[in-house]
C-alpha cells in the first residue's frame, strides 16, 4: 500500500513538474508575440481600433472593423506569427446598414457575378439576418462559390458569412447538357431576348442529367416555353421548372 501510494505521489509530483514547466515555455515566447502583433496592428490603418492580448501563446484580439473580410484577414495574419499557438477572435463588424439593404445589395452583385464565365448556370440565394449573411444554391464549379463568398465578405454591413452553396460534380456529360440546354433555351427565338441581359435571367443548373431551371421571366409563356425547350434536349433525365414570372404574386 505504502509503495502504491508513493508512486502516486511521485507521478503527480512529475505532471506537476512537467505542466510547470509547460507553462514557463509558452510564457517564455508571450512577450515576443506581443510586440509582434502590436507592430502589425500599428502597421495597418483598417486596425488602429483593434486591441490585442497574449496569454501562453494564445492571441485575444479585441475592437472593430469597416469589413468582415478585415476580421477574417487579421486572423489568419496574427496566426502566422511566429510561436502563436492558437487566436480568439473577438473582433465585430460596424455597420449601420440594413438587413433588407444587404440583402438587396448582395443580390444584384451575386445576379452579375461571373459574367463571362458561364454565370448562366449558377443559381444563387441569400437570406440576412442581424448583418449575417447566409448564401444558398448551385453553382457550376468552386471558383463560382468562391467568387460569392468573396462578394458577402467584402460587402459594407456583412458581419458574418455562412456558406451553404452546392458546387455540381464535375461531369463532362453534365458539362455537355448545359451548353446543349443554353443553345436550346437562349437560341429559342422568342426567348433570345433574355440572352441580351448579361446577368443571364434563366438561371441554368444540372446535376447528374437532372436540370432545374430558376430565374425570373416576363411572363406564364416564356415561362412555358423554356421548360419544353430543356425537355426537349437528348439526354435529360427530368427538369423542375422553378422560373418566377414577373409582377406575379407567389403563392
């Protein structure tokens, strides 16, 4: 009994010791990242508001900023530096701009995003809430989604970005659908009209043969129209025809 207790006390004797000294090692590299960090923040007029701390290799950093990608950027800045174990994002977004207003504002630079490089087949939402953007939907590839992040972080009155968007698989077949479906869609003669607007109004999105058709059109016709024009390609499996019709209420 007496040895058994004597090993105990000796282990925790050696934890003791070895949290200790633990602690003298990160405390040992504090000081440094300090200096650190403040010297970057002083650098840097976007941060003059914000405030910073070091406790065992671990970075708080406090204050405010214009734009949530400033908050996103001076953390994985502060992470870099050397001998930082870990960062505890304190840091909030000003913004005295609606929810109703960066939603509007986010939708009609998400409508344009990618303009030339086959926006037409991307299909994005996005709700806001408290100046926290949600986005939602399909696009065709990851530099779409990107490109839509980048958009919300970069926006005046975004104070934090969720991302929910589907990026397709990469298929040559699917590739194959979409520029059939376009020629079908856009090349029809009373639907050519829409392919003058470059934000491209009938929204285009395949997944493995399975087209769902979203935007806005002018009326029930057109409407009609694009979704005999999908069925029409060989190849589709199914199209779900979610196309609004302009000045019609949804039900």
């Amino acid at each position: 009994m007496r040895s058994r207790l004597s090993l105990a006390l000796l282990i925790a004797a050696l934890m003791t010791t070895a949290f200790a000294h633990q602690a003298a090692a990160a405390g040992r590299y504090d000081e440094q990242i300090q200096k650190d960090v403040d010297k970057y923040l002083q650098s840097k007029k976007e941060f003059q508001e914000i405030k910073a701390t070091t406790d065992d290799q671990i970075v708080t950093i406090t204050g405010s900023v214009n734009l949530y990608i400033d908050k996103m950027n001076l953390e994985k800045k502060v992470r870099r530096i050397k001998n930082v174990d870990g960062v505890r994002n304190h840091v909030t977004v000003q913004s005295n701009v609606s929810d109703d207003q960066l939603r509007q504002t986010l939708a009609d630079k998400l409508r344009y995003d990618r303009v030339g490089y086959g926006n037409v087949f991307n299909a994005l939402g996005v709700a806001v809430k408290d100046g926290v953007v949600t986005l939602t939907g399909n696009v065709r590839d990851y530099p779409a989604r990107d490109s839509a992040v980048a958009i919300a972080e970069t926006t005046p009155g975004t104070r934090d970005v969720f991302d929910e968007i589907e990026v397709a698989p990469t298929s040559i077949f699917d590739d194959e659908l979409r520029l059939k479906l376009y020629r079908a869609i856009y090349g029809q003669p009373s639907l050519q009209k829409y392919a003058m607007d470059p934000q491209k109004p009938i929204r285009i999105v395949v997944n493995n043969g399975r087209v769902t058709l979203y935007g806005v059109v002018n009326n029930a016709m057109d409407k009609q129209i694009a979704g005999t024009q999908a069925n029409s390609v060989p190849g589709v499996f199914n199209v779900d025809n979610q196309l609004l019709v302009a000045n019609e209420q949804v039900k």
